[in-house]
C-alpha cells in the first residue's frame, strides 16, 4: 500500500488564504491538534471568518490543502499591528501554527512560517514575533528566527 | 522643594485612551523610553492615529497624564485577537508598557496593566498574553500574569 504521504508530496503543496469551505475540510479537527478547538456552528463560523477578512491584509490565516484527500494539512495566522514606536512602525505577529501529525517531515511548517514571515514583511513590518514552547525553539530557528523574550499569561477563563 | 512626584500622588491618576492631541504632551518621548522612537510629523502621528482608531475597542492605546505638568507619564496598549480555538474565542494581546522613569514608584505600571487586561476581559478574552525580560517577570507577576512560552523574533531591518 502507498504510504498516505506520497500521494502529496508530488504535488506543488500550495500555502492559500483560508476560505469559508474549509470548514468542511477538516480546519477545526486540525486546529485540535494544536489546542481546544470546540465545534461551532456554520453560522458561527461564518460570522467569525467574516469579522477576520474585514481586516484584509492585516490579519490573514492561511492553509495548506491535500488536494488528493481535500483535507487542510497545515495553519497558521499573522496579524499585523500597528505601533507608533519605529516611525509609526508594525510588527506581525505569527499565532496558531500547526501541521497535520500525519502530514509532518515534508517542511510543511517552514511553508506555513515563511508564507506569514513573507506576508509580515511585504506589509511593512520591521519585524515578525511569535510564542512557542521550548520543545519548538529549534524548528523556529531553523525558520530563521531568534529567542528573544518570555510570554506571560493571565487567564481569564 | 516639593518632590515632583508629590504633585500627582494626591490626585486621582485617571487612565484614560490616548487622544490626539498626546502628542504634543510628549507621548512619543515616552515611547522613547521603551525602544527607538524617531519624531514624526503631525500629519504621519495623525494617519497612524486614525488607523488605530478605526479598529475601535480592538486595538486600545491608554495613557495617564500628569494634570499638573500637562505631560503623559505612563501607556500601554492591547489589541484583541479573533480566532477560531477555543470556540471562535478571543485572546488580548499587551503591548509597549511604559512608566516614565521620574514617575516610578507610584504603581502607575500596574494601573496600565489592569486597565489593558481588564478591558480584554470585557471584550470576551479567553485570555491576555504579553512578552517581556526576565527582568520584568516579577512586575507582571505582581499583577497576575504566569510564565508561559518563550517569545521568538525575526528582524527584517
């Protein structure tokens, strides 16, 4: 039996903006791979793609589609913020990074990481950050990133 | 001579959102006291103003200004993030913290801090999330924040 990788990695895995049908391709169950990713309903997820596509350019998430299987294998977002410091500069940030565990070993996730990087950067940023925990910190090096800070948290909920 | 802080410590230091016309109150010299923050025209300070304010309670910049010396002594800002996690949940992201350094001691850093998380946690925030030095983690821890992940950047200029 072909291994299930093959099928894709011949393919020109393309990184595209997330579209409204993804839903049913399997973009939650990926994002659970990553954290809690309760359902929603269509609506819900219609409403919250809507609030996210007004920003435009300044907040894209994108995906990367298994055409053969029509399932998303891979995400991640950037936002872009808008500051004074720098000459009224911007900086991106880079959230929910995540590869299908099926999927993993074919440098999905250096796609996802330099399609947002390159994103940050088209739009002006003088700099693109994210938060990762240490058992990452070498896969985002590789990505050509350095550590910098420490992230604190206050939970609400 | 009186102490300069002695001047505000009796009055009501009110945090209130950033307003135009900071900065000509020296709202960017202390900005300067953060990072680099090169002088920019009204005209540039104002579109970037504008910017901001078209993302109304998602993008927040506050300030506490002196009311005798007419200066800004303190800011921060948070801007919400929307996402599909967590049942299309809602994460506030803090930013640029600033206490001007003659205005230290008077718990002005923590004020901004409560006013920045607590307004992320009327916007429906799962949570609120920052980065900072080593140096600073006792400061936030002071007002409730917990370590979580490392902070990675990448520098495009």
């Amino acid at each position: 039996m072909e291994n299930s990788n093959s099928s894709i990695e011949g393919n020109n895995l393309r990184v595209r903006k997330l579209e409204l049908s993804d839903k049913s391709k399997g973009f939650l169950e990926l994002l659970r791979q990553l954290t809690v990713c309760d359902s929603v309903s269509d609506k819900e997820f219609e409403d919250r793609f809507k609030e996210i596509s007004m920003y435009g350019d300044d907040h894209v998430i994108c995906v990367i589609e298994d055409e053969i299987s029509g399932k998303i294998i891979a995400s991640g977002s950037v936002f872009i913020e808008k500051k004074f410091i720098r000459k009224c500069g911007k900086v991106g940030h880079i959230e929910d990074v995540v590869v299908d565990a099926g999927s993993r070993g074919m440098q999905l996730g250096k796609k996802i990481v330099g399609f947002l990087a390159d994103h940050a950067r088209s739009m002006g940023c003088y700099k693109v950050i994210l938060d990762c925990s240490d058992g990452n910190k070498v896969f985002y090096e590789k990505c050509g990133f350095k550590k910098k800070e420490i992230q604190m948290v206050k939970y609400f909920v």
